[in-house]
C-alpha cells in the first residue's frame, strides 16, 4: 500500500535527517514523500508575473542538501516511489488543509528537537499549520550528530 507523508523542510542538512527517520519509520513498502516549504507571496502584480518556482527553489537548495536527497533516494530506492518538494504559500488553515487534501497526504512526520531555520526572505515556518492539522502525525526522535554532515551511507 503507497502511503504519502508531508515533511516540513528548510532544505538544511536537519531536514534530511527527518526524511531518514522518516522512511525507517514506516512501515509500507512504497512511500510517496513531499518535502514542504512555506514562503510568502509578494502582493506585487509585477513580482508575481515574474515569479519562478524553479528559480526560488534552486535559490533556496544547496549542494549539502541535494547530495544527500540523492544518497537517500539511492539508498532507499525500494522504499520510495516518488520524493519532490512543494511550495505551500497559503495564509490560514484552510488553505493547508486544501493543501493536504490535493497532494492526498495521509500522514505528516514531525520532530519536537527539529528547529526550522529561515532560508529566505520569503520563506515561513508552517508548523503551526502542521500542528492545527488533523491529519496524522507521527513523533520522530530526532537528534543531530555531531560535527558535520555525514553522508547517509556512512550515518546508519
């Protein structure tokens, strides 16, 4: 059975620790998983013309966190039958719950020791929104390693 879990990211080296725990936690064979960032949408008719997606979401990634989203779909080939990242840009709980029920998430993965850090000017922590939802959420114990990132083949 495909299951689809949301997953706040900041696109730091954190957020792939949660969608390490993430996979290891479940318990279905295959898993859809939507990474999520919340940004803010200008009110400016001429920014949102000249708004691109892909050019805020190249802005907002780095090189730390794309070789690791790579190791973990490599790693976890037989457990992941699609992994991308969302942008959620509403203002109020509806809209996340419109949000949830379009993408047909059926359960959200969340840590108490994972802080969100802001990334961008327009980004914003939506884990109020994840908090207030009625879906299912599913605890991780999550830490941080020591020292810097260490490559998911080496942290098992």
């Amino acid at each position: 059975m495909q299951q689809t879990i949301l997953i706040q990211t900041d696109f730091s080296e954190d957020s792939l620790i949660l969608i390490k725990s993430a996979i290891q936690n479940s318990a279905h064979n295959k898993l859809n998983i939507i990474l999520v960032h919340g940004i803010h949408l200008s009110d400016s008719i001429t920014e949102l013309l000249f708004f691109s997606r892909s050019k805020l979401l190249k802005q907002l990634s780095n090189p730390v966190f794309e070789q690791g989203l790579a190791e973990i779909q490599s790693l976890f080939a037989s457990s992941i039958h699609s992994l991308r990242i969302e942008l959620f840009s509403g203002f109020n709980q509806a809209s996340f719950n419109n949000f949830m029920s379009a993408n047909k998430v059926n359960q959200i993965f969340v840590s108490n020791g994972y802080h969100y850090k802001k990334q961008h000017k327009m980004s914003m922590d939506i884990s109020s929104f994840i908090n207030k939802s009625s879906q299912q959420k599913t605890q991780l114990s999550w830490s941080r390693p020591s020292g810097a990132y260490v490559p998911m083949a080496v942290a098992h």
